[in-house]
C-alpha cells in the first residue's frame, strides 16, 4: 500500500479536509485507525512455518530465495517452531498418515493464523487423489485462507497467493469476531485430531459413520430375515 | 575407471550362474520359462541357501531390488522377485520365490543381504507377504492397524472407482463426478466389528516406540538413562516429512528407527490403474528435483518390453543426445542444491542453498523452454522424447539486471556448459571444501564401510564414496554412454565429507559429457526425436517384465514393470534410491553425536517424493 492510498483508505469521508491537504491528513475514528495500522503491521510481518511437505516445498523454497525473494513482503522469516508462525503454506500431497500432525501443528499455531493449500494436492488430492492414502484436500480438516493452484504453482503463483492474504488481511477488523475468531470472548476451538485406525476417522464425523454403519447393518438383518 | 569397451563375451554370465544353480539345487531351482520373463524361480524351503551361495559363490552380491507380486487370476500366487548384480558390472541374475495369496509366508533373506531390510518390510506392508526371520517385521508405509494390504489386487481403495484407467466415468462420456460424492463413508474399509472410536488406542505410534531400547545403562561408574527422541516429521532438516525416532545415551545414538510414510502417495496402486503413458507424468513427482531422470528410467523399463513387440523402432541418435543432455544437466542441478542442503543441515542456514539455487534456475530455464514446466517435465516418451529442442529462448541468465533476454538455445547451452556451470561447481569447491567447519564436522563421520555398503544395497555416491566403483553408466550401459567419455568417481573413506566430494567429481564428470553431447546435438540438428507414432494415446506393450534401471543423481532408481499385454501394468514397482540407502542410516550412525545424524542424513541426500513413493 503506498501512502497516499493509505491515507485514502483510513480517511473518513464525512469529515471534511481543507484542499492541499487531503494528500496529508486524514481525519478517522479510533476503530477505524486501529483496524489500519494493525492490520498494516500484520501483512507486511507474516512470519510463515518452514513446513514442506512435497514437491511444492521446493518450488517454496525458490520463492524464498533470490530471484523471486519472498522477502520484499517482509515474509522471509521461515519459522520452525509453529508457536512462532503465522501461516502455514501447506505445500503438497496430504497423506493421511501426515494429517494427524498437520492438524496438531495448527491447533499449537498461536492466533492470528492463517493456512494457504499450495499446489493442486493440498487443495484437493491432486493427481493423487485416488490413492488409498491421500487425503482430498487439507480443507477436510483446518479452514483455509487461499487457495494457490498448479502442479506445483510457480513462484509467481504463489507471491499472488501471498498477495490475496495480505488483501484479506487488510479487509479484517478488530470489530467482527465472526470474520476473525480471535478477537472474539475466549479461546477459540480446536480441530479435533484425527485418529488412525483401520482407516483415517475424523472425530467430527464420527457419529455420522456410526449411523451408516447401523443402516448397512439393519439392512442385512432384513436380507436375512427375507432369506428366511 | 571402467573399462570402456567391454569384451565379447561367449557365454552369457547370467546363463552360466543359473546352469550352476540347477546343478547345485537340483529341483529346489527351476528356470522361470513363461514367457518374456527371466531368472530362475527357487523353492521358498531353500531360499536361504540358495540366496547365500548366489552371494558367496557366484559373487552376485548386490541386492538391487525386491519387489512382490499379486499374480490374482494368473496363478494365483503371491511372488517375491530379487534382483541381484556383480559389483564389477553386468547384467541380473533374478531370484523368484512364489507363496500361496491365504497365509503367505517366504523366508527373509535379511541375513544374506541386510538391504532386503526394508523392502521385505514393504512387501509384507503393501502385499502382506510374511517374511520368516526378519528382525523387524511390521508396516513401514502404512500405520500399523490400517486394515489390509492395500497393493493386493482385490484390495480396493476408499474411492475406489474402476480396476484400469481411463475410467468409463471420465471417458468417453466425460461425466465428472467427486469420488468423496459417491463413496463418502468409505465403504470399502473393513472396519472391525464393533470398532468405536471412543475408548479406541491408535497402534501408529504405540509400534514405533515398543521396539525402542529403553532404560536405564550401566557403564563403569555412571548410569544413564536412555532417553528417545523423535525427529519429525515437521522438522527443518529432515528434508521434508521424514521422521527419525532415536534412542539416545547422553547425546551419543544407540538406536536409531527411521519412520516413513508421511508422503507415501500410493504410487504404485495408482501406477496400477493408469495405463503405461499415463505414468510418465507420475513419475516425475518420485523425486522431484529430477523428474527428467525419473522419466527416462520409466521410458527404459517400458522400451525394454516393447522391443519384444512387433514395430518397435528404437529412439534416434538425436532423443537419446536429447535424452543424456536432459539428464546430465539434472544432475548438476540436484548435486548443487543437494550440497546446499547438506550445508543447511550442518548450520550453515540456507545461503550456500542460495547461491545453488541460483544455477537451478537458469537450467530450469533451459527445462521450461523445451518441456513446458520448470519442475514437472514430463518429458521422455517410449522411443524418444516429446519435443525438440526450440530454436530459442528466454531467460534472465548473464545480465546484471535481471532483465529478460532472448538467447539462441545452443548459444545458451554453450555459455551454460562451458562457463557458467564450471564456475558455479569450482565456486562451491572454493568456499566449502577447505572450510574448518565443514571439515571438522564431516571428515570421519558416519562411516559406511566398502562391505556394509553393499550389503545394505547402497546406491550411488553413497556407494561410490565407499569405494565401490558401481555406476549404471558403466556397469549395464544405456542409451549414448558406451560411447561417451567419462570416469566414474569413486572415493574410499565411506564419511560425510567423501560423501560431499563425491558430489563435486559427478558433476565435473558430468559437464565433461555434456561438453561432448553438444557437438552430438548439432550433428544431429533436424533428426526425428521420437521414433514411434504421433498420437498414439497407449502403445501397446507386450506381455513379459523389464527391469529399467537409470543411475538418477541419488543413486539406482529401478522400475520393475510386469505386463500382461494390456494397456495398463500389471505390476509397477519403483526401486527408489533414497528409500534403500536409508537402510545403512542406522548403521551409519551408531555411536555419533545426535547432531551429526542429521549432518549424515543430508549426506545420504534423500527426497520423500521418491522415498515414500
């Protein structure tokens, strides 16, 4: 945002400015102030989790380095830890066997959190999709901020990818806990983990796999009683 | 260095080894006679045996690969198939035991070669092949407590839609459905009667830790306990989502596990469903900093069965130029950024992974102007390559300002081969090698052993910085090599730092090649580079099984290919390198600082595309 543009957007239009001095001064409310020079120091800060998962975490990874340069979006500070991060760029297939973490990483990522699915893979299974351990998509299990699709994206997909969140970032206010759960009365809820069991279960649809498994069972009491 | 022309032989050695064999075993060894295959199929009650004295006597003493097969409808039989080599070179002497699919069990062949290690492993995860004597016999890609075993040709997958590709769904109707839409509870699963998930206890990691060594050590005077210490799968020097599960004594390794799977993308089921062209663009996704050499090991697995066939033409002088040029330049490509991984890991964070990276991206350049993509190329095809090289293209290579430039693509490969890569190989040399910390950190650590690198079935510049001089290149030639001129690098202390120059001779070795490809490439200007027929959407592949073999960067990156003459596979098997040499990373790291496992793991140089596969 350059600083005209800046101004522009934290200026309250009701309130009248002097000619030659709107490109100076802007007059606003405290909310309104709040909201702008937060979310300002939040977008050009995002500290992202170096997390890679498949061949996407490569092309990450050239983003990062100099021909690309992630660091122009004061973005290049690649977190281990997911207590220090903000994002999670979740770069690649991911495996049921790899949900289970993923899903523990972003309940111990400290809010504000945002996740952006990279490649065709975290989106939606990808060409993997089929596979007998592929999760299709990671937004079956954490809510997701953007979407950056290509097999794998190049680095200027994804610096758009990173672009549209500080867009979103921009658009959020310190005033709507439904846009930003964390602002909201108390923690917010964590996603539950999934087990593995025979197969993947995901606690949340636990009670729904219960109910088919009844219908198929009552449904083979029946054929039986029929057969009789 | 190997020899250069071999000798005529006059008897085939393979033919030779196996009349021995019959000669020792009598009936325990029988000739497998079907057609299109080779090797000999052996009596599972003498498989020890036999295993030992094709070790011992015939000196067939690298296990290259071990794969199973689900002969479902054509025999019914479960089969384990070994493919054993000479270290000085030649072809396969191939091994098959066979079991019956209820109850199968074969004995392990873990003790004759300690490679079979892991793929037993495998084969008893994805196949439930039970090996009898395996030290450690439980699911190695899967979590244990997954019901089934999923590369078994009756087992069907939660989304399960058709047995062979292309899907009826898809075409040629093309109606389009989400399988999650149709089978959304996954109703091939084999839940357990009476499975719940409230008072459930997920084996997945209870396995990992119950065969841990825990407890409290006594030595002399002091006692420590022994504490284990997960690395990964998030972890920033684990490549990736690889999982180390160590046990420690004080900072010393006792144990050490590796845990995989957290990428295993189920590329052989879907291999299995797809027809033969339709896996060329998976197999870039195995290791993905080399989708090329990936593409032309598959390209010659498939070409080995089709030259059975009638119309088969084999790939002109110019694809296989194209083809060695492809792959030599991949392999500067990873070798550079494989060091600087390496540096990443001993604690040099990311810059000399930087100035690597800034190669990779002028030859991924010169990849995405002839093959469309910069990572995913998709590029060989059986009989040739999928397209020329253009006449030009663009890049930002040799400006200051990075600005891009129109260059004449030979142009660009001369400055590339001739100037700009030598520079970038000798810089590396220049500020890493002399290093005090690189030195002191790497020069005698991890050791692997001439013997155990072989009997762990380590390929590549693992193997080569061991002291054995094994390079596919030279040991069973393909494509342009046999004329080509280039030494194989070998170096003899078997540590991290051997490990690391290694890198540095293939790629000097390999600019020496590419630097006569591209005379080859001129010459040869205005060639077909594909030898089959355009627009052939499945060549047909006749009924038999290959093994293609390709030296990829990492080291023997094999596909066992069985067909039955349809359109799709019958069996798909990868022989991924960074999967096998992780077999040695115990070995290797017994008895070293915690620290330093790290510091071999980047030295082994692994991808978990290719490793979980």
């Amino acid at each position: 945002m350059t600083e005209s543009n800046f101004l522009r957007e934290l200026h309250d239009p009701d309130v009248p400015v002097p000619e030659g001095m709107q490109s100076s001064v802007a007059v606003t409310n405290l909310r309104k102030l709040a909201d702008t020079v937060y979310n300002w120091g939040r977008r050009n800060s995002i500290w992202p989790m170096a997390f890679g998962l498949a061949c996407c975490a490569i092309e990450m990874i050239a983003t990062a380095s100099s021909r690309f340069d992630q660091a122009r979006f004061g973005m290049e500070v690649l977190r281990a830890s997911p207590r220090q991060a903000d994002l999670m760029l979740v770069s690649g297939t991911v495996t049921k066997k790899m949900v289970v973490p993923i899903v523990r990483l972003y309940n111990q990522m400290s809010e504000p959190k945002y996740v952006l699915a990279m490649g065709a893979c975290a989106i939606g299974g990808g060409p993997f999709k089929e596979g007998y351990n592929v999760v299709s998509g990671v937004d079956k299990y954490i809510p997701v901020d953007v979407y950056v699709p290509g097999c794998p994206p190049t680095p200027q997909a994804l610096l758009w990818g990173l672009i549209k969140l500080q867009e979103k970032i921009d658009k959020q206010s310190l005033g709507n806990a439904n846009s930003t759960p964390w602002y909201g009365r108390g923690p917010s809820d964590e996603v539950p983990v999934p087990v593995l069991g025979p197969d993947i279960v995901d606690p949340r649809q636990a009670h729904l796999l219960r109910r088919e498994a009844e219908a198929v069972q009552a449904q083979m009491v029946q054929a039986e009683g029929e057969e009789n | 260095m190997a020899d250069q022309s071999p000798a005529v032989e006059t008897v085939n050695p393979v033919d030779d080894a196996i009349n021995h064999l019959i000669e020792k075993f009598g009936a325990a060894v029988q000739r497998d006679t079907r057609d299109g295959y080779s090797g000999v199929i052996v009596d599972p009650a003498q498989l020890v045996r036999v295993g030992r004295y094709v070790r011992d006597t015939l000196n067939y003493e690298y296990l290259a690969n071990a794969a199973a097969v689900d002969y479902l409808g054509k025999g019914d039989h479960l089969e384990m198939v070994y493919h054993t080599y000479r270290v000085s070179g030649g072809p396969a002497l191939v091994l098959k035991a066979q079991t019956p699919r209820e109850d199968a069990v074969l004995p392990s062949l873990v003790p004759v070669w300690p490679g079979a290690n892991f793929q037993e492993r495998e084969a008893w995860d994805l196949m439930g092949i039970r090996f009898d004597g395996h030290p450690n016999l439980k699911r190695i890609l899967m979590w244990e407590g997954f019901a089934g075993h999923p590369l078994r040709k009756d087992w069907k997958e939660a989304y399960y839609e058709q047995d062979q590709k292309p899907f009826d769904s898809r075409w040629p109707g093309g109606q389009v459905s989400r399988s999650e839409e149709h089978n959304a509870y996954g109703k091939n699963v084999k839940y357990p009667d009476g499975f719940t998930l409230d008072d459930y206890e997920s084996l997945a990691e209870k396995a990992i830790y119950d065969t841990m060594p825990l407890g409290v050590d006594v030595s002399a005077d002091i006692s420590t306990d022994r504490v284990v210490v997960s690395l990964g799968p998030q972890h920033p020097s684990t490549h990736g989502v690889f999982r180390m599960v160590a046990a420690i004594e004080g900072e010393t390794i006792r144990g050490l596990e590796p845990v995989m799977g957290y990428l295993h993308r189920n590329h052989e089921k879907i291999g299995e469903r797809n027809t033969f062209l339709q896996n060329m663009p998976f197999t870039d996704r195995l290791d993905y900093f080399c989708s090329l050499s990936n593409n032309l090991g598959y390209a010659l697995g498939v070409e080995q069965l089709m030259a059975h066939g009638a119309r088969w033409e084999a790939p002109s002088r110019r694809a296989e130029a194209i083809r060695v040029l492809m792959v030599e330049l991949t392999r500067i490509l990873n070798h550079l950024v494989a060091i600087g991984f390496m540096l990443n890991d001993l604690g040099a964070y990311f810059t000399p992974l930087m100035y690597a990276i800034i190669e990779r991206e002028l030859i991924l350049d010169f990849f995405e102007a002839v093959t469309g993509s910069r990572m995913m190329c998709n590029y060989m095809r059986f009989g040739g390559v999928a397209a020329d090289l253009p006449a030009s293209l663009r890049s930002t290579a040799n400006q200051v300002n990075d600005r891009v430039r129109e260059f004449d693509t030979m142009q660009y490969l001369r400055e590339l081969i001739h100037d700009r890569l030598p520079r970038a190989v000798d810089q590396t040399d220049q500020l890493l090698t002399t290093n005090e910390i690189v030195t002191s950190r790497c020069i005698d650590v991890g050791i692997l052993s001439k013997e155990d690198a072989i009997a762990y079935s380590a390929a590549g510049p693992v193997l080569r910085a061991s002291g054995v001089p094994y390079d596919i290149r030279r040991a069973e030639p393909y494509s342009l090599y046999p004329e080509l001129e280039f030494d194989v690098a070998v170096r003899y202390h078997g540590d991290i730092y051997d490990r690391y120059l290694i890198r540095l001779d293939e790629m000097r070795q390999s600019l020496r090649i590419l630097k006569q490809i591209l005379p080859i490439l001129e010459e040869t200007k205005g060639q077909s580079f594909f030898s089959g027929r355009g627009g052939i959407y499945s060549p047909r592949v006749p009924a038999g099984e290959s093994y293609g073999r390709a030296e990829n960067p990492k080291g023997e990156l094999g596909y066992y290919i069985v067909s039955d003459g349809g359109q799709n596979p019958w069996r798909y098997h990868v022989r991924a390198p960074s999967f096998i040499n992780l077999t040695a990373l115990e070995q290797m790291s017994k008895g070293n600082k915690i620290a330093d496992v790290v510091a071999i793991l980047g030295s082994i140089d692994i991808v978990l595309g290719e490793l979980d596969r």
